[in-house]
C-alpha cells in the first residue's frame, strides 16, 4: 500500500488540512476502506470535540445511493488510528502527525494548489469549443478566399494544395524546458492536486502505478545489460578459470610424485 503524502492533505475542506477517511483506512491497511466508517460512527461524539465533524456527500452514478465522506483533522485522525488496531497502525499514526505538521508549518513544502471546481472545468471546456469553432471558421473562410483566387484566375482547384498551404498557420511551439526529476515530479503534483476531489484520488493512483511500472522497466533493463555481456569477457573468464584449474592439477600431480619417490 502507498505510503501516505502532502497529496493525501487536503486544505480547501473547510478551511483546514483535512485527509478523507477512506485513504486514512488504505494506509492503515483495511481490507474494506469503507470499513473505517461504522468505526467513526463509534467515536462520533469524541471525534466532534476533537474539532468538529465535516461531511461531504459524494455522488455514486449508476452505484446506488450516495455516499457521506468524512475529512478528519489531523487529532482525529491521530485518534482513529488508535482505536483502529491494525498492523500499520503506528507507522500511519507517525506519518499523519508529520504530514500535517509539514503542511501547517509551510516553510519546508510548497503550499497546495488550489482546487479546480467543476463549474471551472465547464467553463474551460465551453471556451475550448468556442476557440476551436472560431479557429475553423477561420480557416475555413481563408481557405474559400484561396479557392475563389484560383478560379479568377482560371486555374484548377487543388484541396489538398490548399490545405497544405493553410495561411496564418500557428507557430510551432517552443520545446518544453528542461527540468529535474524533482521538478517534474512536483509539478505533476501540483496538476493533480488541482483536480476535483473525485478525480484526484484515481489520478494519484495512477501516478504510483507509473512509477512502479517505471522501476520494473530499470530493473528488467539492468537484468538485460547482465545477460547481453561480450561474448569476449565471458571467454576470457572461462580461459582463466581452466588456466587456474590446469595449473592446480599440475601441482598436485607433482606432490604425489615427490611423495612416491620418497
């Protein structure tokens, strides 16, 4: 299970870091995360002294009724972790309060983006449209203008001509800049994190699968680079090992003759 991580501390929940339960009953280990919930509704009453209960409900399409999500404050969190009796139960609890602090104290870590509401989306995505139909009308009105110069000027009509040779075609675009490991790792962060809610978990699953899948490829590729050594070392190692054996062989042969002599 993926250890926990600044992406896991959510700060746009009711103005507070807050983690939900379900990644706080992955970490722990729950076989069912959803298990975690019947033990918060144990403890509802002390986990509302430990800084209020904040719930949110989340939509299940096609999935039945809705389902309530709980975002737990860093005590609560802490709490839950100890009536949750599991294996991971320490390691979590440890993780929890350094995450959080890390989070709070804002020095040492980048603050976290902004959420993404799905109202932002709709409206990215209707100016997408917008600017995609204004970009055709264009190029659809030069393109007519080209083909009614060339019947002016009595020549044949070439689609493919045209299209080839497209007026105000946009400038290629610049190279992405160069960037560490470190810096791209953070800045895919940062777009996941912008993500809403329902979208970011899966993207941050994603995320650990690709890196598992990138380390497998490193691994397979340094057990290839074993197997693929020259053929030429590999024979020079066997001639120096049956050199050593010959050699071995010899002296021993020698001993046993001085001793017959003797």
């Amino acid at each position: 299970m993926p250890a926990l991580s600044l992406s896991d501390i959510d700060t746009a929940t009711n103005g507070e870091p807050r983690i939900v339960d379900l990644r706080l009953a992955e970490a722990l280990g729950f076989k069912k995360p959803r298990d975690i919930r019947p033990l918060i509704e144990r403890h509802i009453d002390t986990l509302e002294r430990l800084g209020g209960i904040c719930r949110t409900v989340r939509q299940n399409p096609g999935r039945g009724r809705p389902a309530t999500e709980f975002w737990l404050t860093k005590k609560q969190a802490v709490y839950l972790c100890t009536k949750a009796e599991t294996e991971r139960a320490i390691t979590v609890t440890i993780q929890i309060v350094e995450l959080f602090d890390a989070v709070t104290g804002g020095a040492a870590h980048p603050a976290l983006a902004p959420v993404l509401t799905r109202a932002d989306l709709d409206a990215i995505d209707r100016r997408a449209r917008r600017i995609g139909q204004e970009e055709e009308q264009r190029a659809r009105s030069a393109l007519t203008d080209r083909a009614l110069d060339r019947l002016r000027r009595g020549e044949r009509i070439d689609i493919a001509s045209l299209s080839a040779a497209r007026p105000d075609e946009p400038a290629a675009l610049p190279p992405p800049p160069a960037r560490t490991r470190e810096e791209s790792m953070d800045l895919a962060l940062a777009h996941l994190r912008a993500l809403p809610p329902e979208l970011r978990q899966e993207g941050f699953r994603l995320m650990h699968a690709i890196k598992a899948h990138s380390d497998a490829l490193k691994a397979l590729k340094a057990a290839t680079e074993a197997i693929n050594s020259p053929l030429d070392t590999i024979a020079e190692i066997l001639e120096r090992e049956a050199t050593l054996i010959r050699q071995t062989i010899a002296a021993q042969a020698g001993r046993a003759g001085q001793g017959d002599r003797a």
